[in-house]
C-alpha cells in the first residue's frame, strides 16, 4: 500500500469555519441582543419621566403676574415606585429657577415648546436621567418659556442592564451550542457523498478497473471522471502487457525450439564426435535459454499479478491434484511416483489460483528434476494452526552443503545441481508468490532419508 500524505481535513476545515460563522453570529447576537433590551429598558425610564414631567408641567399655572406651583404627588410618586432610585426636579422660568433643585443641569439642546429633550449626566456623584418638558406660559403680560426637568438615577437600569447581558450571553452561547450542533450534522451530511465514493472504490476487487457508476454531487463528476479514465489507461497498459509477456514467451521460445530441434536432426548425420558434442552443447544451451525465458516471463507474470492479487477462495488438495496431474507424464519418464495425502476437511485458503498453481509447478518441477528414477515424491497436505501446509518431499540429491538462503535468491542455484538445466528463478517465483499471499517457503531435508522437502505455509481463508 503506498503512503498518502495526509494534508488537513476537510470534514474539520467545513466544521471550523462554520464555528467561527456560529461564533462571529453568536457575538452579534449578544450585542444585538442587549442593545435591544438596553433601549427598551432606557425608553421605558424615558416614558416615566416625559409623564411625570407632562404632570408637574400641567400643575403650573399663572396668576396675578405669579407662577404657582403646585406638585402633584402622583407625579413623583410614578418615578419613586422603581426600587431605590433618587429623584430630582426643577422648574425654570427663562433660565430662572422657580423651583426645585436649582443646580439639575438643563439639556443643552435648544428647546422646541411641547417637544420633550433627553439627556444623561453625572448630578451628585449618580448618572441621571433627565427629561425636560419647555412651554410657553403666558405670565401677566409677557409669555416666558417654562420648563420642567424631572431626573432620576439609572442605579436600577444598571442592575437591569447586567441582567440583560447575563440573558444575552445565555442566548448567545445556546445560539452558539445548536448551530455548532447543526454544523456537525451538516458536515456529516456535507461528506457523505465522498464517503461513499470512497467506499465504493475500496470495495473493488483490485483487478476491477471497470469505470465507477455511483451517481456523485456536482463537485466530485471532475475526480469521478479523472478517476475514471485514469482506470481505463490502467487496464489497457496491464492488458497490454499481459498480452506483451505471453508474445514474448512465444517470441523466444518458438525459435529456440527451432534451433534445438534442427540440432537434433543435424546430430543424426554427424559422425565426427567433437561436432556431436558441440551440438550436444548446442541443444543445452538452447534448452538453457528456453527455460530462462520461460522463468523470467513467469516471474514478470507473477510480479504483475502479484500487484493486482485477484483472490478467490481456494482448496489447496484439488489445486495440488491439478498440477500434480499436469506435471506427471514429465515424472513418468523418470518413473517417478507422485503421492498426494491430505485431508479432505483441510480448510480453503483464498488466493489466486494462476499464482498458487504456478508457485506449486515450481517446487514440483524441483522434485522431479532433482530425484533420481524409479523414486517417490510424495505431496502432504496438512492444516496446522490457522495455516494449510504443503509439504513435497522427495527422495533427490539433496539442497547440497552450501548456503540455503542463496537457494531462493534471484538466479541463485545449488553447487550440486550444475548438470541439471536450470535458470536459478523457480524458488524466487515461489516466494513472492507466498509474499503476495502472506504464506511462507520453507527448504528443510527430507525427515527420513536423502532427499529435500520443501514446504510453502498458506494462511487459512
Ligand atoms: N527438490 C530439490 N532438491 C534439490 N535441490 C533443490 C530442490 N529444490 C531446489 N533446489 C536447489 O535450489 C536451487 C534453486 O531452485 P530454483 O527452482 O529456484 O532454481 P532451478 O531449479 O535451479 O531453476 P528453475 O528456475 O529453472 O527452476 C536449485 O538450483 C537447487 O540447487
Ligand atoms: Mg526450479
């Protein structure tokens, strides 16, 4: 499996900015929120104030060139019923005092008759509200602008006011909370698509290069159609090349073949026995090279089904029977007896059965090259553990004194076996056909007399 580099998330990436879109709303929301309140609660004190002013304002009247007030106790008593809040007056006359507390500072907005003004200020060490209510009244002859101001301390606004951002915070964080909720769903949602792309690729057996037909947003066609053609170039290539190494097999076989028969028929009428031995060498060396490519194809074969592992599930007695079959008339010119024993109730193993067949052909194709005539070979299936095993132990030379290791490298070949043709491939091909499987080859001697046994170890299905 090759390493994908994993570079950020999306699923997180959609997640994150739609937090921080909940976050940057939320915050607004809790502004909003309060400000909203603040100037409800701030038009409700100015209401109060504007009713009482319209009350003491109604309360002054003009007599005898004399302004008389007379100060309704309603009119204060409206503003006294918010809990511990202070309350001022003062009536003016053309900037002059007629009344109350005569240092309450006047909005300083020009006064329009009828028309109330509102300010905020400091007045004895507490913020107040004042509202002033001008109007004309007409003293004696001259008609002068009277104004009341009615203030009253915001101490009580304050507490409101943290009230109002305790609840506005609250709204903002549950704001916050559901549509961080709904975010997560949404991205869910957002990803499901790609997740079953994802899936439905996965799912594939690996030799499927078929087109993917799942029906996909928008978004992912342009992927889903790269992916497409990149799998249409896929298979054409391996089918390309499937198709390259078997004409390649046939390419080098069929005029070697060629050669060594016309040697054969040449040492017919050679009588001279150095030229016999020269065709002698002809014909091995052909047979040499026959083998070889044969090998190398095969190996290039497995390498490159090994690559695309095409699994099905397997009995390994009938895999063995079929190549024991197939390689029999080979033996019978050695009058070598093949036996096969195993279990029937051996359980299945899943691989490919090309590879498999082709593994198995090599270890055989060893016994029977390296066994003498007139001997057995005997093929023992057994399950041991959670893995089937096939023993082929023959009755041969033996792995020779030097290194076994050597034995499966690429090329690598027994100091005994030099008279025998051989291309070095065939226990190479073995291995990473049990790589490719999870199995393993084992070379050993043969437990009960001269001879090897050689063992492959397959995991079961
Ligand atoms: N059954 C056996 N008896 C004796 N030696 C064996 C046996 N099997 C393998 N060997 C030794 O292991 C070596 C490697 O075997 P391998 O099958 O890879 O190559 P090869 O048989 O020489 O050539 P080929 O690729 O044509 O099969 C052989 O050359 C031989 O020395
Ligand atoms: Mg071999």
């Amino acid at each position: 499996m090759t390493a994908v580099r994993t570079k950020g998330s999306l699923r997180r990436r959609l997640l994150l900015q739609l937090l921080l879109v909940a976050a940057i709303l939320s915050v607004a929301l809790y502004f909003t929120v309060r400000a909203l309140a603040q100037q409800a609660a701030e038009t409700t004190q100015d209401n109060i104030l504007i009713a009482s002013a319209t009350a003491i304002s109604e309360a002054v009247r003009a007599e005898r060139g004399q302004i008389l007030v007379d100060v309704p106790y309603s009119a204060l008593s409206m503003l006294g019923s918010i809990a511990e809040e202070r309350v001022f007056y003062r009536i003016t006359a053309d900037d002059l005092t007629v009344t109350g507390y005569d240092d309450l500072p006047a909005p300083s907005a020009t006064f329009d008759a009828g028309n109330p003004v509102f300010a905020t200020a400091i007045y004895r060490e507490d913020e107040v509200r004042i509202a002033a209510l001008p109007r004309r009244l007409t003293v004696g002859d001259e008609t002068v602008i009277l104004t009341v101001l009615v203030a009253q301390t915001r101490l009580g606004l304050a507490a409101v006011s943290l009230q109002i951002s305790i609840a506005a915070a609250a709204a903002g964080i549950g704001f916050f909370v559901l549509s961080g909720a709904l975010s997560w769903f949404a991205t869910n949602n957002a990803m499901r698509p790609l997740n079953r792309l994802a899936q439905s690729v996965a799912r594939r057996g690996p030799q499927d290069l078929s087109p993917v037909e799942t029906s996909a947003p928008t978004e992912l066609v342009p992927l889903l159609q790269s992916l497409n053609t990149f799998m249409g170039r896929l298979s054409a290539s391996l089918a390309r090349t499937e198709d390259f190494i078997a004409e390649a097999a046939h390419h080098v076989r069929t005029p070697l073949a060629t050669v060594r028969t016309q040697s054969e028929i040449a040492m017919r009428s050679v009588r001279k026995p150095e030229n016999k031995q020269i065709l002698r060498e002809v014909i091995r060396a052909a047979d040499e090279s026959s083998r070889s490519a044969g090998q190398l194809l095969d190996h290039a074969m497995v390498a490159l089904r090994s690559d695309n592992l095409e699994k099905e599930r397997l009995n390994v007695k009938e895999l063995a029977q079929d190549v024991i079959r197939s390689i029999s008339p080979t033996a019978d010119l050695k009058d070598i007896r093949i036996t096969c024993s195993g279990s029937d109730t051996i359980g299945s193993v899943e691989g490919d059965p090309i590879l498999l067949q082709n593994a198995l052909q090599n270890l055989l194709d060893n016994a029977v090259k390296y066994s003498p005539e007139d001997s057995v070979i005997k093929v023992e299936i057994l399950q041991s553990g959670s893995s089937v095993r096939v023993d082929v132990i023959d009755e041969g030379r033996g792995l020779g004194d030097g290194d076994r290791k050597h034995l499966t490298e690429r090329f690598g070949r027994g100091d005994n076996v030099r008279d025998i043709i051989g291309s070095g491939l065939g226990l190479t091909i073995v291995e990473e056909v049990m790589r490719a499987h999870g199995g393993t080859l084992e070379l050993s001697d043969n437990p009960e007399k001269r001879g090897t046994c050689a063992s492959i170890s397959l995991p079961l299905a």
